[in-house]
C-alpha cells in the first residue's frame, strides 16, 4: 500500500525524530538520498553541470547539501539564490566548501539553459499559492532549458496538503520526496508537476491511518473475490444492471460486459435495451417487469444511459442492497432518498457529473479533487468514486481517501465508464465494501485500459474485454 501524509502530521513525525537524533542528521539523510537520485538521473556525475534553485526552507538546504556531495564528485554545481539573506546557512557553507558557486537571479539566465540538471529547492512543502514572479521566472527556465528537472519533496507551487495547483509551479521530471508520499504527488493537477516520484526513507514513525493510500498489485490481488468449491452463482454474486434506453442502448450492453467480466456469477438486466444484451450476452437474466421484480440480486447497477427515466431509480434506491449509481442516476437520484439509505451507496461521478451535483462548475472540481469528492460524499451520505486520471474514493464517514492511477489517458472515450460501473457493482455483489469496491475497479479497469490500448486507440468494448487479462496480471 502506497500512503500519504498531511504536512502537519509530516511535521509532527519530523519533530519526534529530530529530537533523538544528532543536529543536523535528518537533513544530511536526505541530502544523501537526493544526490543519489540526481546522480542516478545523471547517468555520470564528474563534469556535469548542475543549477541549484534555493529557496528559504530546509528544502533548500537539502538542495545545498546534495549539491555539495555531487561538486566533491567532479560537478561543476551553482546556486541561484532567491533569498540570500534567509538561504540555510549551514547548506550554503557545504556547498562553498565544496567549491560551489553562487548566484543571483538576474544571472541565472544563461546558466539555467547550459546546465544538464536543475533541482528545485525553491520552496518546501510548507508553501502556499503559486510562485512568486523571481521564482515563477525560473521555474520557467528551468523548463524551457533541455535539463532535467528534480524537485525537492515536491514541486515548488503546489499544493502539498490538496494536489491544487493556484499558480505557477514548477515542473519536474523527477521528485525526490523524504519519508512518505504528500498527498500533491498522488492527486492532480499537481501530480502531473511531480514526473516520477522517488521516495526516501528518514526513518520517520507515522500514524496507521494516512491522508490518501494508493492500493498496488498485491493489495488488489487480496481483494478480487476468488470462488470456492462450493461456490455457485449466488455465492459468487448475482448484480442487477437498470440501464440503457432506446436512445442508448449501448450503455446497457457495456455495463453487462463490465459486469460479467468482473466476475458476476449471474446479471440481470432491467431496461428497454434487453434485446441488444441478450444478442451481445445470451448468459443475461433479462426481465421487462422492473426492478422490483427482476429476482434476487446482490447489488444493483442503476443509471449509465438511462436518459430521463427516473422510476428504475427510485426503485433501485429503495432496494435494501449495495447500489452503484452512475451516469444520468447521478442526476435523478433525490438527494433524500440516498441519504435514506441503509445499504451501501457507491456514485460514481466524473467532473462535470460531479460539478453538478455540488453546484459549481467543472474547472473548481477538476483543480480541488481532493475537496470536492469528499464534499460529495459527505453531502449524499455515499461512498463517492470521483473519475479522473487519478481516480478517487471517499466515504461519507470520512478518513483515509482511495487513489488509483492505472488509468491511461486512452480510457477517454465514449461507454468507458459504463464498463466500469458494471465491473464495479461486480464487486459490491461479491460483498466487497463500497470503498474496496469502487477502488479495486479503477485500479483493474484502469489497468485493462492500458492492456486494450496498448499505445493504439481503443474502445469501451476492448477495455471490458481486456479485463481477465488484467485480473489475470495482478494475481500473477
């Protein structure tokens, strides 16, 4: 499990260890990982030419100490400091020592764009609002140059605390962060600040629950329902899907696909479109009595392509079963009526669905992610997946957020999501939490997106189709 702090709780674990370790240790473990990162980014050290951003914060002090342990392996190393008369003294001094040079940033120009590294100390995770205009000028030589660019715990301007991005920032190619992942890494837009994130070990003691965790192979893997012997169709789970229309009947055909891939042991089918899944899926239990009398399930798919018909919702709501809503159920479904349930609730919004229901527009929810999909889920009293290039999963009852970042930028196309609301009421009929899972799902249908694109365009068919290859991938 890949987990990340706040910056009060990273403050508070730095503290605890500062106080039993020598002066100055904690700082010199970090500056030890950072120049091993910038050496291994390097390729070969002795020559190199290397610009060091240097803020006020210990950041920059770990920017100086690292520069100064690549100038005594023949780097030719020069700081460009924003604020001299604040810039950690002891950092500085290693760097001189080392025979490091120093500059201001009216110099930095030339120096910037002949340099084979640059490292951005320029502010720590401490910092608020976009760079300042000096700052906000190097960070955009730092990108116009042809060096690689690896910032200190976190690029300097975003959002360590939200992954919000208020302003000009720098982006690197690489993060070198210390102790445990920021919540901005993992959260955009500021995770697409960060480039690759390297993480270092200070040896800090952090609590059980984290900020945001990132589920990875084996935690999925422990989480994929598997049948037994004596497993048999309702034992494995049985997710009914209301769906389609006959405006948008591929909606229906999509999300029976997500749901039989995922591992259903039976689906049935509610809607107008019965007689295209029967044809795409002769396995389905089609019935045209509704919900109510569908027959036995456990757990309910209600929404993707339902158009304006907003009685399969109120039934499906009133079911005393887990329920995903997706699509146009996001907007029939009354607030009141979810907020009555006592069943799990999973909804599974993207931005502009999301935007909707709180009343705001669609460029506030994509650059506060990390607000709005908690927001969501405590306003409806739901388990809330918020879709995106990191999808998100909150609870209503708050704590530890859910992030996933399979997907691939190849999974933005038309039915996508219908898949994944089948594959993921799969799973809630199998008895995994709302949170397991809406956050297994993403993980296994972003991972199937990139299995069926392969770097080529590819459909919401070949996504679901592509889902045992990936369910295949993380047992292996």
């Amino acid at each position: 499990m890949r987990t990340a702090y706040s910056v009060e709780t990273v403050r508070a674990a730095e503290r605890e260890l500062m106080a039993r370790l020598p002066e100055g240790a904690l700082m010199q473990r970090a500056a030890a990982g950072l120049a091993a990162a910038c050496a291994d980014v390097l390729g070969r050290v002795y020559g190199s030419r290397i610009v060091l951003l240097i803020g006020s914060g210990d950041n920059g002090g770990d920017a100086l100490y690292a520069g100064a342990r690549l100038a005594r392996r023949g780097a030719g190393v020069t700081a460009v400091l924003l604020t001299p008369e604040r810039t950690h003294a002891g950092g500085l001094d290693a760097l001189r020592r080392a025979g490091g040079t120093l500059v201001a940033p009216g110099a930095a120009e030339q120096i910037v764009r002949r340099a084979d590294l640059v490292v951005d100390g320029i502010v720590g995770i401490g910092g608020k609002g976009g760079l300042r205009p000096d700052a906000a000028r190097l960070a955009e030589l730092a990108a116009d140059s042809r060096a690689a660019v690896v910032a200190v715990d976190l690029p300097s301007g975003v959002e360590a605390d939200t992954g919000e991005v208020l302003g000009a920032a720098v982006r690197a190619d690489l993060t070198v962060t210390f102790g445990t992942h920021k919540p901005g890494l993992l959260i955009d837009p500021a995770r697409e600040y960060a480039g690759s994130v390297r993480l270092v070990d200070i040896g800090l003691e952090l609590p059980d629950q984290a900020e945001l965790e990132a589920l990875q192979h084996a935690d999925v893997a422990a989480r994929l329902p598997v049948p037994g012997a004596a497993s048999d169709k309702y034992r494995r789970g049985v997710v009914g899907i209301a769906a389609g229309s006959a405006r948008y009947p591929g909606a229906a055909v999509l999300a029976v696909s997500g749901a039989l891939r995922g591992g259903a042991g039976a689906v049935r089918y509610v809607g107008p479109a019965g007689d295209a899944v029967i044809a795409a899926f002769p396995e389905t239990l089609v019935s045209d009595k509704g919900p109510h009398k569908a027959g036995r399930v456990q757990a309910w798919v209600v929404g993707p392509g339902a158009g304006d018909d907003a009685s399969a919702v109120a039934e499906v709501l009133a079911a005393e079963v887990p329920v995903l809503v997706d699509a146009d159920g996001l907007r029939l479904a009354e607030r009141g009526s979810v907020r009555a349930r006592s069943a799990p609730t999973l909804m599974t919004p993207h931005a502009g669905e999301a935007a909707a229901l709180l009343g705001v527009s669609r460029a506030v929810v994509e650059g506060a992610r990390l607000a709005s999909v908690r927001e969501l889920a405590g306003l409806y009293g739901a388990t809330v997946l918020l879709k995106g290039a990191t999808t998100l999963v909150a609870d209503a009852g708050g704590g530890v957020v859910r992030v996933n970042s399979t997907g691939t930028a190849w999974l933005a196309t038309a039915g996508s999501g219908d898949v994944l609301s089948g594959l993921a009421g799969s799973l809630l009929a199998a008895g995994l939490s709302a949170v397991d899972a809406g956050s297994v799902a993403a993980y296994v249908h972003g991972l199937a997106g990139r299995f069926a694109a392969d770097g080529a365009p590819a459909g919401a068919h070949d996504v679901a189709s592509a889902i045992p290859d990936a369910w295949r991938d993380i047992r292996d």
